[in-house]
C-alpha cells in the first residue's frame, strides 16, 4: 500500500487507509485472485475474489475482476449487475465504466457505450490527476482498461483528450498508432503525422510506418483524408486476412500508387479504384498532373478520368506530351490503352484503328505479365457490340477468353510493412468482379 497522502475517495479507500493489517491480506488475496484469472483459471480466480470480499465488502478491484470474469464468459447481465454494485460504491470508478462500455458494446446500446465511455475517461482523468492512495499503478490498470473502451465507441475526441492528459506516458507502439488515428480523424494530420512517426522510431511498427506515409501524402495535398478504422491486426493476426483492416488496406495501397516501380504503383492504383476510395475524382485529377509518379501511373489515371466523364483535357495533355519511345514496357499497355479509349470517345471514331491500339495493349500487357489489364480491355470492348466484332477480328477476344481460363489467381499487394519500393511486386487483380472485392469493415487485462 503506498502512503495515505492521497485522500480516500470511497468506503474501499477508507477501510484499506484505516484498517492496514486486513488491507495487506485483502490486497494479497485480490493479487491471487488476478494471477488466476491471466493464467484463465476463472474458478480459482473467482473463489480468491469472493475472499476478499468477504474481507472487505467495499473491495473495488474484486468486484471488477468479477464483472471482468463475467464479460469473458458471455454474461453481460451479470457483468453489470457487479458493475452497478461498483458504481454504488464509487459512482466515478474509471475501469467499471469502461467495463460497463464493453458490455452494452455487446448488447448493441450506443447511447449506453457512449454514456460509460465517456464516464470512464472522466474518471480515469481524475485517478491520474490525483493518484490511487491504496495501489500505487491502479491508474495504469485503469488507463489499459479505458483505452479499450474509447476505441470500442470509435470516440476519436476522448482518445485526442487521453493522449493529451497523459504527456509523460511511455505510450507503446500500437497505442501510438492508435492515437494517430484519433489526431487524423479529428483533421489534425500535422499531430497524427509525428505522433506515426514517433510510433515507427519507438518499435519500427509497419501500421504507423503506412499511416505515417498516408499522412505525407495529405499534407502534399495528392489525396484528401479519409476517416481511419482502429483494426490493427499485429503479430500472427496479420496472417489471418488480407486486410487487416479497410482504412489500412487503402492506406497501404495509395502509398505504393507513389512508388517508382511502374508496375506496382499501377496495379495499386488498378486495385485501390476497385475499392472506392473516398474523394475519387480529386486523387486522380492530383494523380493524372503529378510528375513524381511514373508516366504509367499517370496515364492510368487519365484513364479512369475519362471513364468517369471528367474533362478530357487531361488525358489529351498526357498524350500530346508523351514519347512513346520513352516509355518503359509497363507503361505502354496503360499507354495504348487511353490511346484506344480516347479515340473511341471521338465522334465518328475509327473503330479499326480503336482495335488496334487495344490489341497493341493486349500483347504488350501479356508480355510484361500484367494480367489485370485484360480486365480494362474487357471495359472497352464491352462498351458496344462493334468494338468487340472489331477486337474478334483482331482476334483479342479469342486471346482473353484463353488467358481467363489460363490465368493464375492474384497475391494481393502487401499491405504493412518497410518501404513500398521494397514490396514484393504482386500478380493482378483482375480476376476480381469488377466492383472489386472490399476489405471488411472494423471499428478498431485484468483489473
């Protein structure tokens, strides 16, 4: 027990304060209790719990190690049963709220989790400011506690209000990254940006390093912010889903958009639009002008630009600029590509020559490797009976149809990680419907 200096704030804190010898053996009997529940010994912990209740009636951390039992065995009605009882005791208890959070999260009652949620930042606000006077590291219990709480409700603000509150707090690597996020959705990328940054130099975490990166892009004004999930999955989670979570796959996939391997950056760029990035148009438009990225990234945003009805003029730039000498074999499919396309769009278009700049894209594409081209050739050629008689001409149609039978499924492009010029280079996507396939949404101890 430390030091009564702190003033008791509940009958707990006045029954260990003025009862020394019993508070030893009720602490003793709770740390028992806590070493059983980690190990998952629910019994044991339970029955060491009860002991020291029996102690001491008012005892604060048994009674949340309980309810924390009953959450971990499904049985929220009798979670909040102990919680109310808790609640009674110290109406401010930071961890019962927290706890409280978890299970109307279970129960679906928003107005509950919010209600709680913001209980237990205000009265872990208070613990931290004031102190424990019975245990000295119960505010760094509590802060595990209601963190886990904040990121359930999603509450951007109180995680901003946390981080904030707590300046001197050696805040791991995921919890960085997670306050990150906070800072990001509440429009404070500057913060968000060194706050990532602190996170990859603190334990070199891949998330941060991709969300760091994200940010730069931001503060470049190349794509607008879009709202963060908290789903981070680490260690051998990662292994589980292609996604460790949605903000996080696009996160990982406009940084290697900015990637100086041509292909890479383009099947990125490809598979992102499948994806519904937020602000579409405005990250192509900034794409399609950027002279940092690769001419073939460039095109393909052109591309994409004119099939979603934006002023052509773009694309037409590109062209008129653009030697076709110059370009690298990863360029010219996307290149031959607008080619088609744009002559396509034109008035009284030449159909023949339509065709043979989409059959110059077809085989360019399959020498290169670069199967989800056939999937931008498809868009075109099924656009209007006459294109696809001209490309069966060509004989195009005949070599997709073999190539999607022949084709190999794709590897995703890696998502975490160190530098995206580091990446492995992935297969395509073009075996995906083209709506493409979203990455599932998330929302992102013991007492």
């Amino acid at each position: 027990m430390v030091s009564p200096s702190v003033p008791p704030r509940n009958p707990y804190h006045e029954f260990m304060l003025s009862q020394p010898d019993k508070g030893r053996k009720v602490l003793s009997t709770i740390s028992q209790g806590r070493s059983f529940l980690e190990s998952g010994r629910h019994d044991e912990a339970r029955r060491a719990l009860l002991q020291a209740l029996s102690l001491c009636p008012h005892a604060i951390p048994a009674l949340n190690n309980l309810a924390y039992i009953a959450l971990r065995e499904g049985d929220n009605a009798r979670a909040l049963n102990i919680i109310d009882e808790v609640l009674q005791i110290d109406p401010d208890e930071p961890i019962a709220h927290a706890l409280a959070t978890h299970c109307w999260f279970e129960l679906e009652s928003d107005p509950m989790v919010r209600f709680h949620c913001e209980a237990a930042l205000s009265g872990y606000i208070q613990l931290a400011r004031l102190g424990d006077p019975v245990e000295a590291d119960y505010p760094d219990r509590a802060f595990l506690f209601v963190f886990q709480a904040l990121l359930i409700a999603e509450d951007d603000a109180g995680i901003v209000k946390l981080y904030e509150a707590t300046p001197d707090r050696d805040w791991s690597p995921v919890e960085l990254t997670w306050a990150g996020i906070a800072h990001y959705n509440r429009g404070r990328i500057n913060e968000a940006h060194l706050i990532w940054r602190r996170a990859v130099r603190t334990g070199k975490f891949g998330p941060a390093r991709t969300y760091a990166k994200l940010a730069q892009h931001v503060l470049s004004n190349e794509v607008l912010p879009f709202t963060l999930d908290y789903d981070i999955m680490v260690g051998e989670d990662e292994d589980l889903s292609p996604f460790p979570s949605s903000s996080l796959a696009l996160a990982s996939l406009v940084n290697h958009v900015f990637t100086k391997r041509t292909r890479l950056a383009q099947e990125a760029l490809a598979y992102l639009l499948q994806n519904d990035l937020p602000s579409q148009e405005y990250f192509l438009v900034r794409l399609a002008q950027n002279p940092r990225v690769t001419a073939g990234v460039r095109i393909l945003a052109a591309l994409h630009l004119l099939w979603i009805g934006y002023n052509v003029e773009i694309g037409e730039r590109i062209l008129r600029n653009v030697d076709e000498d110059q370009l690298g074999p990863s360029d010219k499919p996307v290149y031959y590509l607008l080619r088609a396309a744009y002559l396509y769009y034109e008035e009284g278009a030449d159909m023949h020559l339509v065709s043979q700049y989409a059959d110059q894209a077809y085989h360019a594409a399959m020498r290169q490797g670069m199967h989800w081209v056939t999937e931008y050739l498809d868009e075109l050629m099924d656009s209007e009976e006459r294109v696809q008689t001209a490309m069966r001409d060509l004989d195009v149609s005949a070599g997709l149809d073999e190539w999607e039978e022949e084709s190999p499924p794709f590897s995703l492009i890696p998502l975490v990680g160190d530098e995206a010029d580091d990446a492995t280079e992935p297969n395509s996507p073009a075996q995906k419907d083209r709506k493409g396939r979203k990455p599932p949404k998330g929302r992102g101890h013991n007492s």
